[in-house]
C-alpha cells in the first residue's frame, strides 16, 4: 500500500501549485457572499419583527426548498436567519468546488496523458486521488475557518459558528469523495464531473422535499448530506453529532474510490462509454441548428432554473400579499412600493426573471467569440457560409432562445400565482410585460454581437450592459438612483402590473431602434474584419 | 544585394573555402541562369483554379506576405512549401476569404476571393491544419453537418472513406485524438464534389498506413479534374503527389513550377570512385561543389553538374578507371534546403 502511495507529496506540492489562484478566489468568495450577505440581511432586516416577517415566509414550502428546514422561526435571530437561509447557496458552491477539484487532479489529468507521465517514473498508483484527498482536507479545513470567521464578524457565538463552518467543511470532503469516485467511474472528466452534479441535484432535491414533507426535516431529508449540515442547528439550539455521518461518508466514498482505482487500467472506466449517433440529425444543417445543438443542455438549464424561480415567486404571492405592511420600508420600495402589493410584487419577479434572460442572451451571442477563438468559425465560413448568415443566426438564436425562456417562465409564474390567490386578468397582464420586455432582449443581444464583431476579444465587454441593467433593475430603487441614469436602462421603460400595465411606447420604440441599428453596424463591421486563425 | 559573390558558385574550385552554410546561402538557389522558373504555363485565368497577384497582408507591424504570386492551373496537384511563420497558412486563409488582402489580387476558381467568398467556397473544400470539432458532436455528425452546409457529397462517398481511413464515426469529437480529428475533415472535403480542394498540412497526424490511403483517394480525385493545393512538410509526400511545387519564404514565393521542370533547371548530384586520381577534373568541366576523399578502394568523388554540362565531363573521368558511378537529379528536399539555408533577403 505504501508503495501505491510513493509520491503522494510531490503530487500534493503541484496541485497546491496548479490551484494556487483558483483556491483563493473560491475562498475569498465565499467569505465575502457569507459575511456580505449576511452583514446586508442583518441591516435590512434590523428589528426583531421585521425578521418575524421573513420567518413566515421562509416557512412557506418554497421558503423552505429555497432555503432550510426552519430551525429557530419562532425566534428569528441573524443567525437563525444565516443558518436557515446562506447554508443551501454555499453548500451548493463549495460541493461544486469540491467536485471539481477532485475531478481534475484525477481525471482530468488523466486523460490529459499527464498521469501516464508521472506514473512511468516513481509515482505509485494511488498518488494522484491520495493528493486530491490531502489537497481536499487542505481545501475543506480553509472553507471551515473562513465560514466560521464571517459568522463571527456578524457578533454570532463562537462555538456555533465553529459548528457552522464545520459543517460547510465536511461538505467539500464529502462532495469530494463524490468527485473521487465518479472519476473511477467515467473516462471523461466532463462525464465525470456530470455525475458528481446530479449527485448534487439528487441531494438538494431530497433534502427540499423532505424538509417540506415536516418542519425541521423528515426521515427522508436525512438520505441528504447536505440535510446533515442543516441539522446542527447551529445559532439555534447546536448539536454536533450530525457531522458524524458527514465524516463516515467521506471516508467510506473516498476509500472505495481508491479500491476501484486499483481494479481498472489507466484511462479506462468502470461505466461502458456510449457511443453517439454516426449521423447527424435532420435540423443539423446550418448554423442555426447548429447553435441550437451546441446550446441545447445549457438552454434546457436555464430553463429550468427559471421555471423553479417563476415556480418560487408564485407560491410565495400570497404571504406577500398579507405580510406586505410588515415588510421593511426597502423591501416595499423594491417592490414600487404601491398599494397594489401583489402587482408590484409580480412586477420584481418579472424583472428578476427578465435579468435572467438578458444573461442567458448574452451568454449565448458571446459563443460567437468562443467558435472564432477555437478556429471552428474558420471551418464554417470556409464552406459556403456567408458571414452575414452566421452572425445574424447567432444574433437571432440568442433573441429567440431568451424571449422563449422568458416566456415559458412568465407562464409558469402567472400559472403558480393564479393557483394560489385572485389577481385579476394575471395571464394577460404578464404575458404584455414579457412583450415590452423583448425590445431589451434585441438591444442587449445586439449590444454583444456588436462587440463580437468590432473587437472579438473584448466581448466580455458586452456583460457590462447587462450588469448596469441588472444593478439600475434590482439595487435601483434601494440605491435612490438618479431618473436620467435610470432611464438609459430599457428595463425601465417596461408595461407594470402594478402602475396598470402602462409601458412607456416612444422609450420602447427607441430600444428597438438602437438594437437594429447595432445590429447592422455589427454586420457592416463582420463583414470587413478579418477572421484570423489562433 | 551588389555586394554579394552571386556567382561565386559558378566557378568554383578544388580549395572552395566556404562553409557548406554560406556557401549554400550564396547559391543562386542552384538554378542555371539564375532565373527562377515563375510560370507555370503561360496561362489563360480562366484555367487557374488560384490565381495571387502581389498580394501584400500585414498584421500590425509584421508584414507576413511580401506580394505573393502563387498560379495554380486547374487539374492539377500543386505542392505548397514553406518552413513555419513563411506565410503559408495566411496565403490559404486569403484566398479562402477570411483574411483581406492589403494590395494584390486574389482568385480562386475565376472569382474573387474576399468579395465573392461565398461563390468560390461553393466549389471548394478546406482542410485546416489545426483541425477543431465541435466537442460535444460525434465524427458522424460533424462530417453530416459539414457536408450539408457545403451542399452535398458524391453518392457514397462519406461511407466508402470513413471505412478508407477506419474512422469510428460514433464517437464524440472530444474524445478524437488529432489524428481522428483531421480523418473527419478529411472525410467531409473528400467526400464533396469541390473543384478545388485546399489541404493545410491534413497529413500531420496520420499514420503512415492512412497516408497512403490519403494519397490514393487524393490521385483519384484528380483523374475526375480536381484541383488541389497541398501545404505540407513532408516533402516526400510533395514528391510523390504532386505536379507543381510553389515554395514560399519569408511572404514571397521564390520558386514555382513543375517539379520535373525544376530538376531539370537544377544541377545533378554525381557520385563517382574512381582507381586513378582525379587530379585532372577542373572547374572546366562544369563540376561544382567538387570533393575528393582518398579511399582503401580508390578516390571518391562528389560533385554537382549542370544537366546540360553532364555530356562534356564524361570524356574527363574516362580516363580515371571508373569504378561506380551514380547520377541523380535534385531531390525535393535538396531544392527545398536551398531556400530553407538561404539567408534572409538573399532572392
């Protein structure tokens, strides 16, 4: 065994090497959404009784799969609310965290020939999962520190706030053994990593459902790991033994990922690799159905995400409604701030599922840059492809992918909501806001291909309109942003339910003519440029 | 360059002191007359399937091509050589459209190459030298989506190759190794009914075996009138390929032409031992480059001649008792070094 494990070290001192960016990103990261985030809940949500308020929300189904189980609702203190509510989000990022990093030291470097290299010299065959292991310890005993660190800068206890980082650390070893052994499994490292993420799916979803099923979990949220980190707890009433399962589960993964590890050849997997279609299928056959394959899984996530978010502000209509005059000044402002609370409310969901949209748009333009940086853009344009048609194919199947997302989510949100509680014509009314929404979408798209086509290699640039209608949007009416700079955000000038569906036409039919007129200088400027090789 | 000893070569002596380098360097490219051989054939535009003139591209401060004049008639197989950074991938990337020319004229297939991109790539099919697929698409379907996108195959075609060069079309392209990736490129440009087919170095990452099966769907194609222009550094594969060679330096084309024209306008390689020594052989006789090594078995003798002087030296070494005698034309490779060694500026 120990000979297995010759090199262990040195493989350690490279991968702390390879990740010596990446790891303080995460960490940093992390420490500023927990201890920021909670710093801004804290000032938003300063009195006893305002917090009572998001008590009961956070009660509600949807409160409870978006957030925890519920310990401590009856006495919502900072870290009450922290537990209940921050755990989800950082255990899904730090999981995800874990699951790449354990990924890529093995797998990936793996099939990258570089684990043949280094085990032709000598490197036993245990060294590389030994060293993400240690390198996992390193990583989770960080997150623990950092998490309980941001906890104690909000002035929360410190035994429970060693809980709680505990808790988040554990996660990263367990999701890392998750990492480990479906890196045995698949020969891909993208395969594998796609295992480990609906591993983490089928947690998070289990977890949500047991937790709704009772209040503070059901039997069948303990099958979760992430439940286990919930259940300590902590700022409520803490107990530790929960994190014993966390441990044994780690290390039972983490050794059974090491046995397979000596059963198999280098580079093979236990799961049979499937093998595609040898033909093409009939859509694919220009570049838009091209740009729909090629999009086709992150489309189908985007989708779902916002139907899960359409699916949570439309449950959570009517606890709004009647906890609206509790609610904190600012958080009535976000919402117009008008009589008519429900609208207003349904107002903020629409915008936030639009920012959605505008973000998939974006991204989905921007692949331009990425086809043309890895020469595929070359191979289409070689054929009899011209360059107007694969620019506006682009342009059109960012426009129509979102509008589509957007669309479907803004049913689904007027479909929760009118299952749940009366608003009068809630059908009608959203679908109009979704059509004055559209003008964006075409501005915000040509705004990207714009920059694709002017200067490829700045087309990040093109998020920067997006984070400027994003923060106008969501951060405007807290921030008491001036009207002109406000204005220049087409989200601005949309139809809202809660000011009777009124849209500001000229503003609109500005928008659209600004998005034309980008994109016929994106296509005048495509046209001329030349389209270089790496 | 009026400084330089332009035709020292051309009366060399026994004690010709250079280094073989320099002395290489200063070689009038080993052509006699010092012309190069620039036309093909003095053609009509309309048999061109490439046809550059001064064409000029530089990208920022580097100026890569230096007014390339590169004529391809059609029907035949013309190989493209250069030694990296020469100026090869852009001279294609221009007369693909892709790149826009500063100065000259670029056609390909009697139309404009940047401005009726789309017409030409009608007829013709490209092979990169750095071949990217779509990662998450099979062989099978990156082959189906580029030969739909170039409007059709030759019936059969697709199938009948991806057997010729053992490609397994249902894997995903992520998992191909460089060589699989060229295989599919390959299989989609051969498979189309182009008029011109432009391959950037597609033999790369092939296997000697699948070379092989390359050169042979290659030569059929050009028995049914297609054009092709090959760019590679397998020089014996140019030999055994193709009609015309166009060899590029430093963004210029320094020598064009058919490749049995070219030797014919290069000296040949003698390899003589002989029993007596050849004290008596002088630069009269049209010998260059002359060396003489003393051997167990008698002197040995190497030496380049024009093709024409070849007649006048064989009275002089009837009198040395020959014993083996070896005369060979230029190889490709010998043509190619010349260029390869010659110093900067030097044509």
């Amino acid at each position: 065994m120990t000979r297995e494990l010759h090199g262990t070290a040195t493989l350690l001192r490279l991968a702390l090497k390879r990740d010596r960016v990446r790891l303080p990103v995460w960490l940093v990261a992390v420490g500023l959404l927990l201890a920021g985030g909670g710093q801004e809940l804290a000032q938003v949500f300063s009195s006893p009784e305002e917090r009572q308020v998001r008590a009961t929300i956070m009660g509600q189904p949807s409160g409870i799969f978006m957030g925890g189980p519920g310990y401590g609702l009856d006495d919502y203190t900072v870290g009450a609310m922290m537990a209940n509510e921050y755990t989800l989000f950082i255990v899904v990022a730090v999981a995800i965290m874990a699951l790449q990093m354990a990924v890529r030291h093995t797998r990936g470097e793996e099939s990258a020939g570089r684990i043949e290299l280094l085990r032709s010299t000598r490197v036993g065959r245990h060294a590389a999962p030994a060293a993400t292991t240690l390198m996992l310890i390193i990583t989770a005993t960080l997150i623990m520190l950092v998490c309980a660190g941001s906890m104690l800068t909000l002035d929360l206890p410190v035994r429970d706030s060693v809980a709680y980082g505990a808790g988040i650390g554990l996660q990263v070893l367990v999701f890392g053994a998750v990492g480990l052994l479906c890196a045995q499994l698949s020969t891909t490292p993208r395969g594998a990593m796609g295992l480990g993420l609906a591993v983490l799916g089928a947690a998070v979803v289990v977890r949500g459902i047991g937790d709704i099923m009772e209040l503070h979990g059901s039997s069948l949220s303990w099958f979760s790991p992430i439940a286990w980190t919930m259940q300590t707890r902590a700022f409520v009433e803490l107990r530790w033994w929960p994190l014993l399962p966390a441990a044994g589960l780690s290390l039972v993964l983490t050794l059974v990922a090491m046995a397979l590890q000596s059963r198999r050849d280098l580079d093979a997997g236990l799961l049979p690799q499937r093998s595609g279609r040898a033909h093409a299928a009939g859509y694919l056959r220009g570049p838009l159905g091209l740009g729909l394959r090629l999009t086709r899984t992150s489309n189908l996530t985007w989708l779902i995400a916002l139907i899960l978010l359409a699916v949570t502000y439309g449950t959570l209509a009517p606890s709004m409604r009647d906890s609206f005059g509790d609610l904190p000044p600012s958080y009535q402002a976000l919402m117009g701030g008008s009589e008519r609370a429900v609208q207003g409310y349904l107002d903020l969901a629409m915008t936030t599922l639009a920012c959605g949209a505008a973000a998939l748009a974006v991204a989905l333009a921007s692949r331009l840059h990425g086809e043309e940086t890895e020469t595929r853009t070359e191979q289409v344009l070689s054929l009899p492809v011209a360059r107007i048609r694969w620019l506006l194919s682009w342009w059109a199947l960012a426009l129509v992918v979102s509008a589509t997302v957007l669309f479907l989510s803004t049913l689904v949100l007027a479909a929760t909501t009118d299952a749940v509680i009366t608003v009068d014509s809630v059908y009608s009314d959203l679908l109009l806001t979704w059509a004055t929404y559209l003008p964006s979408l075409a501005l915000l798209t040509s705004i990207a291909v714009l920059v694709y086509a002017l200067a490829p290699r700045l087309t990040a640039l093109a998020w920067v309109p997006v984070i400027f209608v994003l923060v106008v949007a969501i951060l405007g009416p807290l921030l008491n942003v001036p009207s002109w700079l406000a204005d220049l955000s087409p989200f601005h000038h949309v139809a809202r339910l809660a000011n009777d569906s009124a849209a500001d036409a000229a503003a609109l039919t500005w928008v659209t003519t600004a998005a034309v007129l980008a994109v016929a200088l994106a296509l005048a400027a495509f046209r001329r440029r030349d389209v270089p090789g790496r | 360059m009026p400084s330089h000893p332009r035709h020292r070569a051309a009366t060399p002596s026994l004690d010709d002191a250079a280094p073989p380098g320099e002395r290489a360097g200063r070689d009038e490219c080993g052509i006699v007359g010092g012309e190069k051989s620039r036309a093909v054939e003095p053609a009509d535009p309309a048999d061109l399937a490439v046809d550059l003139r001064g064409v000029h591209k530089s990208f920022g401060k580097a100026h890569v091509l230096n007014g390339v004049e590169l004529q391809i008639p059609r029907g035949v197989i013309a190989g493209f050589l250069g030694p990296n950074g020469s100026g090869k991938s852009t001279t294609i990337r221009i007369l693909l459209g892709l790149l826009r020319a500063d100065s000259g004229t670029a056609t390909v297939l009697g139309r404009e190459a940047w401005g009726d991109a789309v017409g030409a790539h009608r007829h013709l099919a490209y092979v990169p030298g750095d071949v990217n697929l779509w990662p998450g698409l099979t062989g099978g379907e990156c082959i189906d989506l580029l030969c739909r996108m170039r409007g059709g195959t030759r019936q059969g075609a697709v199938a009948e190759l991806t057997e010729r060069f053992q490609l397994d079309p249902r894997k995903k392209s992520r998992a191909y190794s460089k060589g699989n990736r060229q295989k599919v490129a390959l299989v989609a440009a051969l498979a189309s009914d182009a008029e011109l087919l432009v391959l950037d170095e597609p033999t790369s990452g092939l296997d000697p075996l699948m070379e092989r099966e390359f050169q042979e769907v290659v030569r059929r194609r050009r028995t049914d009138g297609v054009s092709v222009l090959l760019s590679s550094h397998i020089l014996s594969e140019v030999e055994q390929l193709c009609d015309t060679v166009a060899i590029i330096r430093e963004g210029t084309v320094v020598e064009q032409g058919r490749l049995e024209e070219m030797r014919h306008l290069t000296r040949v390689t003698i390899d003589v031992i002989t029993a007596h020594d050849p004290a008596l052989l002088s630069d009269a006789m049209g010998l260059h480059h002359l060396q003489v090594h003393e051997m167990a078995e008698g002197f040995h003798i190497t030496g380049q001649v024009e093709p024409a002087a070849l007649q006048d030296l064989l009275p002089g070494l009837h009198g040395l008792h020959v014993r083996q005698l070896h005369v060979a034309p230029a190889s490709l490779e010998e043509l190619f070094m010349r260029h390869y060694r010659a110093e900067p500026g030097a044509s």
